[in-house]
C-alpha cells in the first residue's frame, strides 16, 4: 500500500488513542491524586472545630470573681426606758435588804475583833477605822450587786432617784431600812421592862464618863463601842437587842429614853 500523507495522518492518530487508552486503564489505583473534594480513605475524618465561645469582657469577668459583699444593715438601738416609781421601789427594797445583810456581817466582824483588843487602845481604834470605812460603802456596794444581778442600768436608776427619791414612801423606806440596823428583830424574854429600865440608867451612867475629841474622825464610833461593850459585859445583851426593846416598851421607858438621847446630844454622838 502506498504511504500517503493521509495514510500517516489516520495511522499517528490512531496510535496516539491507542497509547492514551492503555496508559488511562493500565495507571494504579493509588497513583491517582484525590480531588480536592473527596477525602483519602487512609485518613480519618477530621471532626469540626469547635465554635470559639464569645469573650466576655475584662471588666465583667473581674466583677464576677471578686465575692459579693452585702450591705449591712444597722439594727435601730433603743434607749432603754425609764424605771417607773413601782419599779423603783422595788429596787430599793432589795437594795436595803442587801445592804442589811452585809452591814450584820461586817458589824459582827467589828464587834469580835474591838473585844479582843480590849486593852489595846491602837488596835482597838484600827478595827473601828476599818469597821467606819466599811460601813461608808455598804450601801454603794449593795445597790451595785443588785443593779447588776437585775441588768438595769445605773445612770436610770440615778434618774430615778433623782425624780422620786424624795416622795413619802421612799423616805419611808429609808427610814425603816436604818432603823432595822440598830434593832434586832426579835428581843429576848430576859429582858424585861425592869431590867430595861436599870439598862437605860447604866447607859445615861456610863455615857457621862466619857470625853470626846470633836477632832478626831473616830471619836463618835468610839464612844458608840466602848458604851456598847460596857454593856454588854454587864447585862449579857447586845445594843441591837436592848434598842428593840425600847422600842418594845417606848410606852414604860419614855422618859430614860429621852435621858440618854440628851446625854448623846451633849456628846455629839447621837
């Protein structure tokens, strides 16, 4: 067959499909590049990234970490209320009944003690000075164990004091609360009108013997003792027990009594 031109033509272009078929069907599988849509089988698949949550600010995440304070809330302090006069009263009467009961005691204490020193005119006068400083602050004491024991507020019951100190009946109470402290409660059997009346004679007597220095401090606390423990040496009874039975007996005994109050005046002991 003659080569034409044409002929070249039909038999390279033939050859050329040929070559591209075989080379297309015959590449391997896994020389192929993957399209860049589908993914390689041999690689897992890759999971979504996580949405970026939204930043919240400096200044509002500060806030939250500080911890919340709370505002304090202040309680309204109410002034305690007055005391009434009942309420008063009643606290006197505790006051004086406290106040009784210590100024027994210190009492005893001074009466033991003063007769011990008998004799010794130095320790004599030191118990009675101690005995007078005592007897000074008894009630003070008093009333404070009481005013604290009922949690009342002593600046109140000075007002109260200052609004109805001065009424009848807590001058009354006063009244009968130092009376009670020079008289016993009860007088004893023995000591009867008659030997009552010798008493009250012996007490005007002894009275009459003794000298006071109106410059010294315990000159009236002195004289009191001394007539007292003269007393009681020679009738067996204390002065507490001979002032009830005046009392008692103020109807037979008037007129003694009278005579050792003057006595007393003149002395300035009364």
């Amino acid at each position: 067959m003659e080569l034409t031109w044409k002929n070249f033509v039909k038999v390279a272009a033939c050859a050329i499909v040929t070559i591209a078929a075989y080379t297309f069907f015959t590449e391997p599988v896994g020389s192929q590049k993957p399209s860049d849509s589908k993914q390689s089988p041999n690689k897992p698949a890759q999971k979504p990234k996580p949405k970026p949550k939204p930043r919240t600010s400096a200044k509002l995440s500060t806030s939250q970490d500080k911890p919340e304070v709370k505002e304090e809330v202040k309680e309204e302090v109410k002034e305690p209320e007055k005391l009434t006069k009942e309420k008063f009263l009643e606290i006197n009467d505790e006051i004086y009944k406290r106040s009784k009961e210590n100024f027994v005691q210190i009492q005893q204490k001074f009466i033991n003690e003063r007769r011990q020193f008998k004799e010794d005119e130095a320790n004599y006068r030191k118990s009675a000075e101690e005995y007078l400083a005592s007897e000074q602050s008894i009630v003070a004491k008093s009333a404070e164990e009481v005013l604290i024991g009922k949690n009342i507020n002593n600046d109140l019951y000075k007002q109260a004091e200052a609004e109805f100190g001065q009424e009848l009946a807590a001058v009354a109470q006063k009244a009968a609360f130092q009376k009670s402290l020079s008289q016993s409660e009860t007088v004893p059997e023995a000591l009867t009108v008659e030997l009552l009346k010798e008493i009250l004679q012996a007490q005007t007597d002894f009275a009459s013997t003794i000298t006071i220095d109106e410059q010294d401090p315990l000159a009236k606390i002195l004289a009191h003792a001394k007539i007292e423990d003269y007393l009681a040496e020679k009738y067996s009874f204390e002065m507490a027990e001979i002032n009830a039975a005046k009392e008692r007996h103020q109807a037979h005994v008037k007129s003694l009594w009278r005579q050792v109050n003057r006595k007393y005046q003149a002395l300035k002991i009364f």
